[in-house]
C-alpha cells in the first residue's frame, strides 16, 4: 500500500477485519448494517500510521450522533490549551478563532470570552444545529480550501485555525492542512490535536482504531504533511485526553521560532518507533481478547450482572473485537441524549441512560469509556451506588473495588486483577 502523506510504502501492522461503523447506532438490535476493512499500516518513510482503506465521508457522517461530552477532564483540557496558545503569542485577545470539526462548540464557548471572535464549521447537520442553539456561531460544511476561501471572504483571516480530533478523519488530511494555512493570517497558528500514533501503539489503544481514525500520527509524519502544505511544524503540546493526546502547532516557515520540543520528539520517534514495537499491537489484542473474554464468562458462570458504561466509539472496538454481545451485556449506560434507546454497533446492546444504569445496581460495571473511568466510579458512588464493583479493560483487565468514602478521592481507587477477586 501507499502512504497518503509522502507516497512511500506502507506494511500492515493490525488487521481487525470487515468491521462496522463505530459511531452508526442502530435503531433496532436487528437494523442491517454496512461493515469494512479495519486494518492499520504504517510508513518507515515519514512515521504515518493509517488506515489501509477510507469510508466515504456520506456513510461515517450521515445520521452522525457523536456529541462531544462534558467532562471536567475536557473542560480542564480546553483551559490548558487556551493557556498554552495565550502564553506562547498564538491567542491574542482581539483574535479571530475558527475551528472546524467543531462539533456542538465545547472549546469554542469556552473561548468566546477569550477572544474576540469565533466561528465553528461542521459537517453534521443536526451537530451543527445544536451548537447554534448553545450560542457558538457554526455553519454546516466540510472544510477543505474552497470552504476556507469562502469563510475568509466573509469573515476575515484567522489568528488561529483550530483542528481538533478531526483532522484524522479526512482521507485527504492535505486538503485540511492546506485550508487551514489559506484561512491564516501572516501571523497566524495552525492547531492540530489528535490521537498521538506513539502513545497508540506504547499503551496498546486498540480502542482508538476505527474509521473516523484514519491517521494516528506522529510529530514525524506532521512535520512532513504541514511542509508539504506550506507550514512549518512549529510546536507539540502533549495531553493525556483520549489516553495521549499530541497537539501540533503549524505556522507559515519562518514566521515563528520552532520550539526544542519539535526535535526532541522527533529524536523519540525516530529511536523507538520500531517493527519490534508495531508488532506488540497485535500481541496486545490478542491478549486484550483473551482476558476479557475469560472476565465476562467468569460473571456469567457465577451469575453476575453487567451493564457496559460507555456507548463511545472505542467502545464499539472494542466490543465487536472481543466478540461481546447481549449474552453478556444487559445494556449499556451513556449520558448523551441521543444516544439513549439506541443500539451498538455489531451487537443488540441497547443503550440506556446513566440514571437508570446506577439505579440498577449491576453486580458490574464494564468501563468502555476507561478514559474517564475515576468520573464515572464518582458518579456511580455520588448517586447512591456503593453495590456495583468495576471490569476496566484497559490498559489491562483489572476489577476496582471502591468505598463510598473514595467519592471524591479518584486517586485512591483500590485495583485488583481479576484473579486475584472472587466475582
């Protein structure tokens, strides 16, 4: 295969099989639905990892239901971010922020007060509905360079072009990179975040693969997309959202200085990204399988209860990976309204909501939205619940057992391995 950023060879890393489409909820547990190649490549030549193939944008967006949550950890992460771009001279007060792929318009309505002016664009109809009605100026359409023309036409030019968690789910992230950089100012930032492809593959986030995800990319395989864009990589901010996080910063070649850490990441990269490491991705599935798999049938022979905690996108990895269907799931619990009544891809899971969930009182819980796994353990706890314990499959199966006294003390969960527990 071919590389879609520098044209170099890729090898097949991971390979899920025909798989179904993340976030496409169905509305019943029978509904047909349209499965697809989910295989992961990898190019030696610039460090991109991608997906082998691309769904049509018209299959992952039509009747798109993936809502941004609230969560105190983004609400912290948005803060950090604006802070970073504040302190380094990417924000001024008076600037102009646009975002694309900006969902309902979490970051953006937090940065209306920041700045001077904001703009979402998104491609979901119903997304971009609701974040107008929230206050956050948005228009509905898929950004590239004639979206980004326009949008200058009749607004102006941007001091910051924002991209986040979405500029990986274009088949031609060129065409993103190349509309942010016509939509700046001389002066002007481009910020990309993403699932950072290193933190991918170390901490074995088989969760993160689906295919929204077409790239998992590294400080490597930036540099050479924004170069060949017409920017330059200028700085990486790293976070731990979505189980790691980079953030890429691109401005016009030689307009601002390139910060130590472009390098030094690069450095990393290019020591300790090796065949040896991709290959602990399939070792790491198959060992996610196993022990999950084995957890599941433990609670079933002993007559447990289990509601799944988390109807994400990782979520639906995960379950169709392992095999897990409604033999061992009674529902799933999910706070986003329009998910509720839903059900999981691949599965006849239904989705229901988290007041019913916590009412219900399962002897577990399946965290599939592990990366806000201390917030859920504090919800459940907060609403009465000290009866359900918790199966955290990531990064390795574990059972968390907590008090009621531990509500508000999410750093002293007590973690035991499931051998280790009677269930």
């Amino acid at each position: 295969m071919t590389c879609r950023i520098c044209q170099g060879e890729t090898r097949t890393v991971l390979d899920l099989g025909d798989m179904p489409l993340a976030n496409k909820l169905k509305p019943t547990p029978d509904t047909p639905e349209k499965r697809f190649p989910l295989a992961v490549e990898f190019c030696a030549g610039c460090g991109n990892l991608q997906l082998s193939y691309c769904v049509d944008a018209a299959d992952l967006y039509d009747d798109y239901l993936y809502v941004t949550p609230s969560s105190p950890s983004l609400e912290a992460h948005s803060v950090n971010l604006i802070y970073h771009m504040q302190a380094q001279g990417y924000l001024p007060e008076d600037a102009f922020l646009l975002e694309f792929g900006s969902n309902i318009g979490h970051f953006l309505k937090y940065a209306q007060t920041r700045v001077g002016r904001v703009l979402g664009i998104d491609p979901a109809k119903a997304i971009v509905e609701m974040a107008n009605a929230r206050g956050v100026p948005t228009t509905c359409d898929y950004f590239g360079p004639a979206v980004a023309q326009a949008t200058v036409a009749a607004h102006g030019r941007a001091a910051a072009v924002v991209g986040r968690h979405c500029a990986a789910h274009n088949a031609d992230p060129h065409a993103l990179v190349t509309g942010a950089r016509l939509a700046l100012g001389p002066r002007g930032v481009f910020v990309m975040e993403n699932a950072y492809g290193l933190n991918t593959i170390l901490n074995g986030e088989i969760g993160q693969i689906y295919h929204e995800h077409m790239y998992y990319y590294t400080a490597r395989s930036v540099q050479r997309l924004f170069a060949e864009n017409g920017l330059e990589l200028i700085d990486l901010l790293p976070t731990d959202i979505h189980g790691g996080s980079m953030v890429f910063f691109g401005a016009l070649p030689g307009t601002r200085p390139v910060r130590s850490i472009v390098g030094a990441t690069i450095a990393r990269e290019t020591a300790i990204l090796s065949d040896a490491l991709l290959d602990l991705l399939p070792a790491t599935l198959t060992r996610w399988k196993t022990e999950t798999r084995a957890l599941l049938d433990r609670f079933r022979e002993t007559g447990r209860s289990v509601w799944m905690y988390g109807g994400s996108a990782k979520a639906a990895t995960f379950i169709n990976a392992v095999g897990i269907g409604a033999d061992d799931i009674a529902f799933c619990a999910d706070s986003t309204e329009e998910k509720i009544g839903r059900f999981l891809p691949g599965t006849g899971i239904e989705i229901r909501p988290e007041a019913e969930a916590i009412a219900a009182r399962p002897d577990y819980y399946l965290v599939t939205a592990w990366n806000y796994r201390n917030e859920l353990i504090q919800k459940v706890r907060a609403g009465g619940n000290t009866h359900s314990g918790f199966a955290v499959p990531f990064p390795e199966v574990q059972i968390i057992v907590t008090a009621a006294a531990d509500i508000y003390a999410p750093s002293t969960p007590v973690i035991h391995g499931p051998s280790r527990i009677a269930v």
